[in-house]
C-alpha cells in the first residue's frame, strides 16, 4: 500500500515525532517536518533524505497561528496535504494545588492548541481519503498525580479528534486518536522523579503503528489506538 504523498509532522525534532518522520521516510514521500529547533529539524530532514524522501524543516511554533498557517502553506504548496501526523506536546510534573498558572497554560497551549491550529489549517488542504493523527496518551483515560495540566491537554485532544472525526467524515477525512502507554523519549529528561525507562515503549514503537495507520487504505478508519507495554503502565 502506498504512503500518503505529503505528510506534514510537527514536533518533528525528537522523540515520536522524529521517529514518526524516519519510519514513513520513503521514496516517493514528502515530508514536512516542524519544531521550534531549526537545527535538530534539519538533522532530522537530512536522515529522512538519506532514506529516500523528500524532507525540509519548517521551523514553527504551533502555538503561533501565522507560524502554523506557513507551515501548511509551505507543504501544500499548489497541491494538497495527505497526512498530518501531531506529536508536539509538552509536560510539567506537579501537583495541581502547587502548579504555577504559567505551566498550566503552556502545557495546554502546546498539546491542545497547537493541535487546534495545525487541524484547522491543514484540514481544509486536505481530500478524501487524508489523515489526521493526533497523538494523545493513555493519560486521556487514566489520572497519574502530579500530571494534572498534561492529563487535561491529553483528555481535551481525544475529545477534539473525535468532534474533528465527525466533522470531516463527509469529506472522507480520517481522524486517528492514537494513546501510548509511557515512551521513552527525550521528555522525561527534564521531569522529576525516578521513571523505569527500561519498561517504557521505544519512539521507534509508536512510529511503527503510525506507519501501519498511513498505509492503510483511504477509505479505512481507525478512530483509535492504544499501544501499550506489556509490561503494564507506570
């Protein structure tokens, strides 16, 4: 089966976004690629050339609706898009009574309304047969303590696919809601606490399943799916 043509990935730079860009990485393939780091995106485009596609970095901040409108823009160009993968998302770990009001916003600003953006720009650039993949967490369904901004973010961005699913299914748009269990990616650099990582999905992991979604066929839905470790989660 072949991959959508035009595939746009935000949060490109690392984690399940970088994987997600390698994995659908093919001749024949398009791949704009964005983050906020210029040069770890281009490092990125330049592992996804390597392997046959067709990749440039469009730096954005998918909290800046005019950064968002380019970004999709610049991968249409006259033509359309075929695929939206969302991974940009951010976290902060604490307590809801001891969170600052800032943390609470930019963790909801990333997750929820960078998603919000990237969808309503690049939905209409989009036909039958496209799709949209919104990477929630199993943090949408399952309350952790001390993750109460990221466990809201994940929460509204499920409810979001599924209006999004409805509204663009007359079109043949698809919307996939995919929620991994813990991954192991560069995000928990930065967070408190002591993390089993050796019991966490690997970014390549998620990237595959993503990969498997692509290459179905236009007219298949998965409205959602959840990857987890079989070892349980944290």
């Amino acid at each position: 089966m072949d991959l959508p043509k035009v595939i746009v990935i935000t949060g490109a730079s690392r984690g399940i976004g970088r994987a997600t860009a390698l994995a659908l990485a093919a001749p024949g393939t398009r791949l704009a690629l964005a983050a906020r780091s210029a040069a770890a995106l281009e490092a990125v485009a330049a592992e996804a050339r390597a392997a046959g596609a067709e990749a440039f970095a469009v730096p954005c901040d998918v909290t800046a609706e005019p950064h968002v409108r380019r970004l999709m823009e610049t991968a249409a160009g006259e033509g359309r898009i075929d695929a939206l993968v969302h991974c940009a998302g951010a976290a902060v770990v604490s307590p809801v009574v001891d969170m600052a009001l800032a943390d609470w916003e930019a963790t909801l600003r990333t997750s929820l309304t960078g998603a919000f953006l990237a969808c309503k720009h690049a939905a209409p650039r989009m036909a039958a047969g496209g799709l949209i993949v919104l990477i929630a967490s199993v943090a949408a369904r399952q309350a952790f303590p001390g993750w109460g901004a990221y466990c809201a973010a994940k929460a509204g961005l499920l409810a979001l696919a599924g209006v999004l699913r409805e509204e663009l299914r007359p079109r043949g748009v698809r919307v996939t809601a995919v929620l991994p269990a813990a991954t192991d990616t560069p995000l928990w650099d930065a967070l408190p606490g002591a993390w089993n990582r050796a019991s966490m999905l690997r970014a390549e992991d998620v990237a595959a399943a993503i990969a498997q979604l692509a290459a179905q066929p236009p007219y298949m839905a998965t409205e959602e799916l959840v990857v987890g470790h079989v070892a349980g989660r944290l």
